[in-house]
C-alpha cells in the first residue's frame, strides 16, 4: 500500500504512515460479498490481491456484470458511498480476497487535516470517473471481440479466474458466441 501511496508524490510519509495506521485489513472467501444491493456503502477498499466483479439485476431479474476490479486498484459501490443513499449494485469476490478497507469517517477526518489528502482522493476520483468513461465507451461503441482483446492484452491473468457466464454477461453476449471468439484469437 505505502509503494501505490507513494508513486503519486502527494502525502508525507507522516501522511501515509498515518493511513496505514486508519485501514483494516479484511479477508474475503470466493463467493463473498463486499456489498450487496439496498446497503449503503460506509467504506473504500484498496484490493491487495484477488478479483471482484460488480453486477446488478437487470429488469428480468438477470444478473448482468458490468465491472471487474483487479488487484492494486481502488473499490467501492461509489455513487452509494458518495451520496450515502442504497446501492444498486452487488460486489462479489471471484477469487479469495485481501483488502485494506478505510471508513467514510476515516476518510472525511484525513481531508480535514490536510489539503494533500483532498489532493490524493481527488485524484483517485478523478481516475476512477475516467475509467468508468472509458467502460462505458467500450462496453457500447467496441464490439465483444475488441473488449475481449482489451481484458486480454490488459488483464491477462484474470481471464483464467473469471466463470464464462459473468465474462459473457461482460461482454454482453451469449457463452457460446463467447466460445466462438475465444477460439478465433487462440488461432
């Protein structure tokens, strides 16, 4: 946690050393949840290692996912934790799990104290907004072949982890489609 803290060369080692000392570390089991649908989102969590997926229930009743979280990164039901209102969205572990959690009161104390952690959560919020933009855009303007190339040009070693159905639902198409492009980028 120190080394991702420290690459983007904004809080003091006090600062850090400080965080460190505020964040929980938490174990979750495959199949676990973060949060589920209708609770409200009182914590952040940095993924030390493992894999999530977010998904939510469509109209039909259908899960559909829409998001993989992979080690190194940031997760939360974010609209939720910001607005303090139910989410809708259920985050679920797809492999075992280690995570460093932090509060939302831990959170809102660490920004009254110094100007560089509204720097530091700014960034992070910054990051994390363009990497649902550019989900969105490749989920609706790039076909299921480009966003399969996507996950394994950038994520390689997740696509052994996650189940054909939720990577199907991912991509928006069948299993069996699925299959077929599978089989034409391993020719």
């Amino acid at each position: 946690m120190r080394n991702y803290l420290q690459k983007f060369d904004i809080l003091t080692e006090n600062e850090i050393d400080l965080f460190e000392s505020k964040v929980r570390h938490k174990k979750l089991k495959k199949g676990d949840f973060f949060i589920k649908e209708n609770r409200i989102s009182k914590e952040v969590a940095f993924v030390v290692s493992g894999l999530f997926r977010s998904f939510y229930y469509s109209s039909s009743e259908e899960e559909v996912t829409y998001c993989f979280t992979f080690s190194n990164s940031f997760v939360s039901a974010y609209s939720s934790f910001l607005s303090q209102t139910k989410t809708v969205e259920n985050i679920q572990a797809l492999t075992d799990i280690e995570l460093l959690t932090i509060s939302r009161e831990e959170i809102l104390i660490l920004e009254e104290s110094s100007t560089n952690w509204l720097r530091f959560f700014k960034l992070i919020a910054e990051q994390e907004y363009i990497k649902m933009e550019k989900r969105v855009f490749l989920l609706q303007k790039e076909s299921a072949e480009k966003k399969y190339k996507d996950l394994l040009i950038n994520q390689p070693e997740y696509l052994q982890s996650i189940p054909l159905n939720f990577l199907s639902s991912y991509l928006g198409i069948t299993q069996r489609h699925l299959s077929r492009i599978r089989k034409t980028i391993t020719k």
